[in-house]
C-alpha cells in the first residue's frame, strides 16, 4: 500500500527513522578503506559522490556527517525524504528520468555537503549501474566513492533489489573503495565506456565484502595507495 496523506507519510518517517536507529545500534561494523583514507571525509576539503546500491542503502544511517541523498520524485521519494530529516540528513529530489537537471543544480552549490547515489536504484535492474552517477560526476567535478556492503546473517527482502536488513547483533562489513575522478565534456560512448568500468570495480569490490563478511580474507589495502596518500 502506498502513502499519499501527508500525516502517513510523516508518522511513518518518524517510525521508522526510530527502528533504524535503534537496529543500527546494535550492529558492529568492520571497514576498509582502499585508499588509506577513512571516508567519509571532511567535504570541507573535498566533496565526493559516495555510491552504495540500493539492497545495502539501510546501512548508510549509521553515518553522521553533511551527506545528501539522492531521492527519486516519486511518491515513495517522499518517506525517505521525511527519514531523512530524522537524521539530519539532505535530501536532493531527482533521478536520471525526473527532476535530473533541477537535482544536479542542487548538487553544485559549494556549501553543499557529500552526495550519496543508489546507482541502480530506483527500479533497477539489481547491480546494474546506470549512466546518471557518470554525468553527475563529471559535470560537478566531485570524485566517485563505492561503498560496498557484506553480511554475517540477514534476511533479504522479496524485492527487486533483495534488500538486505542484517540480523540484530550481527557484524556488517564495509569495502570502500579509492577516489575516481571522472573527467569532464564526456562524449556519450566515453560516458558508457566509464559506467561499464565503474560498474566493474563496485562489482569487484562487492565481492570481496561479501567474501570477508563469509569468513574469506579481509581485503589488503595495496601499499602504493597507502604511500601515495600519506606523502
């Protein structure tokens, strides 16, 4: 069923920000930051497209800094938009088939914070990443950071995206991946060739999360990153 009343939908926003919250507590995180710097960053210094696909998007309220959604105009848009402000988080409203142009305005005022995309999200295909985090990024600049997620023990949703809700008490594992600067003025196939890159490595580094969260080896950040960062 789908909200449309105004009071619904905040109610609902409101209930839900309050189990997430609660949920996400009882939670343990391991991290690996792939380029030897703990992310997010200040964006302060620097501000960056964080991307996380749409079955893990739950895990992002464990974060606590100026970090703004990316939120289809669909009606659903607007509940997350509402949990959102629970946790003092932006909303930009837009997607690549409405309010795209509007949102990427949004998205290059310099007071603005980080930008957080679901790049296959809002109706999929599952892991499939499409073309709009490309533009977005090369038409603001900001530098492309995967955040991928894997699960000791967690049920799936029945949905497109089997969206994942780890167990209470369990251990959550993040790999997040180095800084990709996307070059600006792409061309259209320059714009595919860099999607189908990108979306390579998220699924490369997807993998490996998951393979450490079934008791795989954790993920070595390479050395030269480490150094090249650190000079």
């Amino acid at each position: 069923m789908k909200l449309r009343h105004p009071w619904a939908i905040r109610f609902s926003a409101f209930a839900l920000a309050g189990l997430a919250k609660g949920w996400i507590a009882t939670l343990k995180f391991r991290e690996v930051f792939l380029d030897g710097i703990v992310h997010p960053i200040s964006p302060a210094s620097r501000r960056c497209i964080y991307a996380v696909w749409h079955d893990s998007i739950l895990m992002v309220a464990k974060k606590r800094t100026n970090i703004r959604f990316l939120i289809s105009q669909h009606a659903d848009g607007e509940l997350a938009t509402r949990v959102c402000d629970y946790f003092r988080a932006g909303a930009v409203r837009g997607s690549s088939t409405r309010g795209g142009a509007s949102a990427l305005l949004q998205m290059t005022r310099p007071d603005d914070g980080h930008l957080l995309i679901t790049p296959d999200g809002p109706r999929g295909p599952r892991r499939r990443l499409q073309p709009g985090i490309i533009r977005a990024a090369s038409i603001t600049g900001m530098p492309i950071v995967l955040a991928a997620y894997g699960f000791d023990r967690a049920w799936r949703a029945p949905s497109w995206d089997r969206m994942a809700v780890p167990c209470p008490g369990s251990t959550v594992y993040c790999v997040v991946s180095e800084m990709i600067q996307v070059p600006a003025g792409l061309s259209r196939p320059a714009v595919e060739q860099w999607r189908s890159d990108i979306e390579h490595r998220f699924l490369e580094i997807t993998e490996s999360a998951e393979r450490w969260a079934a008791g795989g080896p954790r993920p070595v950040v390479p050395p030269a990153r480490t150094e090249r960062q650190a000079a």
